[in-house]
C-alpha cells in the first residue's frame, strides 16, 4: 500500500471516530432550539444556570468514565464513590472540627484511593471491571450507611457553599470546575505518550502488552483519576446541597456512560474524545429540564435516564458494527 493511499485511510478512519460526536453537537444544537420554542422559560437565565449546573456534575462523572471506556472498561462505583467520599468530608467538618478545605482535600485524595483500590482488585484478581465495580460499590454503599445510618450531615460550614451554589458572572462554579477536569483529561489524552498507551489499550490489551506498554499499571492510573473525579463532584454536590447525603450521585454510573457514549465514545475501548462526553451530558440535562419544565411526574427522569441510557448503546453498537465493516473495506482496497 502507498503512503498516499495509507493516509487517505488513516484520514478516513479519524473521520469514522469523529462521526458520532459531531452528529450529536448538531443534535445538541436542534434540542435547544426545539427547547426554547416549545417553554418560554428555557431560556430564563435561571432555567439555565439551573441546566448547566446540573449538567457539570453528569458532564464531570461522564469526562472520568469517558477514560475508562477509552480502555475498554467501566467503573459502576462512580457514584457511591462520591457519595462515600462527600459524607466522610461532612463528617470532618461537623463531627471533627477539621478545616474545611483541609477536609475537602483529604476527601479528595480518598477519592484517589478507592479509586485505585477499584484498579488493583481489578488487575490484579484479573475480575471484569462491570462486575468488580458493582460489587465495589456495595461495598462503598454499605460503609456510608453505616457511618450515617441513613441521615444526612448538616451544619456544612457556609464558607464552602460557594464551591457548588456560587457563580463566576452567569457561569456556575461547578461547570468551571468540570471544564478544568475537560481541559486536563483532553491534555493527558491528546498530548501526553500516556495517551497514545491509552488507545493503544482500547484497541487491543494484548497487543499494548507486546510493544511493551505498562498495560496494568496505565489501567491502575485511569481508575485512581476516575476517583478522584467522583470524590470531586461528590464534595462539589455537598457544597450545592450545604449537607452531606447517601444519595448522592444515585443515578450517576448510569447518566456517565450514556453521556459518554452519545458522545462518541466506544463501548469497546480504543475510540471517542472525552469532550464528546460534555455533549452528552448536555443532550441527558436537556431531556431532564424539559420533564421539569412541562410539569412531568420528576420519577419519571429515572425511566427516560434509562431509556437514554439504551438508545445510546443500541447506537454505539450500531456505530461500532458499520465502522467495523468500513474499515474491513478500506483494508481490501
């Protein structure tokens, strides 16, 4: 094969793998419309602030999960990670008298830890990573009913509420702090050698192992930064809610892998962006203000998650399949 014709179907594959997340910007772009002419509140600045911090927090779980897809796995603990690690800084606040921001730190760095402890029970046991994270996530789950017995902390010092109720101008903290995890996970992605180990996994473990990639030890870092992430936008819920709750991030493993995957990113590892994810996460938060916004039954958020949740797959899937066969076409030629 020439080297002409080899990068006509280097370029086409790229456009393959960037297919899927620019159909859902356009997507995107449609449902705001459709939104804004059929509720005449959709576009009250209120209605807004209220979307988009919503949105951070599906958008900040679902830029983490995006990296666990890249590699061909998933974490299900995401979301009692958060909540774990929310209850533990609440109870150093109140229970303790610790500093707050000591507090926030410390729970931050739990968030590292169990995240890292996901990835060694995982490689190292040599478990599926759906299976050992829903069984992570009893575990985390049942800690934090133990420690609150079900009730929620109060008495969060104020000085931390603006973390998750402030605004900088018209631009909710919580989303500024989404697009700081955006920018860091896209620089360890698409500028670091880590990155190219990445998608080298997704595509192919064992062959990452021949070329003498770390392959265990880049799956350990994925789930500590995943950790990390939850920890975050569990505290940053804490300090919007100004109390520490069990219920925390409940619907969040669910909402972080549709998110992800209607924004391009494979089930199968080796394919997407982690920004196609903050697409995602905004197509969920949009569908989820709609059902506010027209007086729907709020139970019903849980049946349309799932439902989106579905599509999504079913999608992806599809994706996947087409693609595949293209690039079996591109091979022959």
């Amino acid at each position: 094969m020439s080297k002409e014709k080899a990068k006509k179907n280097n370029a086409i594959i790229s456009a393959l793998k960037k297919s899927n997340m620019t159909a859902m910007g356009v997507i995107l772009i449609l449902m705001i419309i459709i939104a804004s002419v059929m509720s005449p509140y959709f576009l009250d600045i209120y209605n807004l602030q209220a979307l988009v911090r919503d949105l951070a927090f599906i958008g900040m779980i679902g830029i983490g999960q995006s990296l666990l897809l890249l590699i061909g796995e998933l974490d299900l603990s995401v979301g009692k990670i958060a909540s774990l690690c929310g209850i533990l800084a609440g109870m150093m606040m109140v229970n303790y008298g610790f500093n707050p921001y000591l507090s926030l730190v410390i729970a931050l760095i739990l968030g590292l830890v169990f995240g890292a402890i996901n990835g060694l029970i995982i490689t190292k046991l040599r478990l599926n990573s759906m299976v050992a994270t829903i069984g992570m996530q009893g575990v985390y789950g049942g800690i934090n009913l133990v420690l609150t017995k079900g009730k929620a902390i109060t008495g969060i010092p104020e000085s931390i509420y603006i973390f998750g109720k402030g605004n900088v101008g018209p631009i909710p903290i919580p989303f500024i702090f989404t697009i700081i995890v955006l920018i860091c996970v896209l620089f360890l992605v698409k500028k670091t050698k880590t990155g190219r180990y990445i998608y080298a996994i997704g595509n192919s473990r064992e062959a990452a192992k021949i070329l003498g990639i770390k392959v265990d030890r880049i799956r350990i870092m994925i789930y500590s930064i995943v950790g990390f992430i939850s920890a975050l936008a569990g505290i940053l819920y804490v300090a919007r809610l100004g109390s520490s709750q069990s219920a925390i991030g409940e619907n969040w493993p669910m909402n972080s892998i549709a998110s992800s995957v209607i924004g391009g990113v494979s089930l199968t590892g080796g394919i997407g962006n982690p920004a196609g994810a903050l697409i995602g996460a905004a197509v969920i938060s949009i569908i989820q203000n709609m059902i506010v916004l027209f007086g729907v039954n709020v139970y019903w958020q849980s049946a349309v998650s799932g439902i989106v949740v579905v599509i999504a797959i079913s999608f992806s899937s599809i994706s996947d399949m087409i693609r595949e066969r293209k690039q079996r076409k591109i091979k022959v030629n």
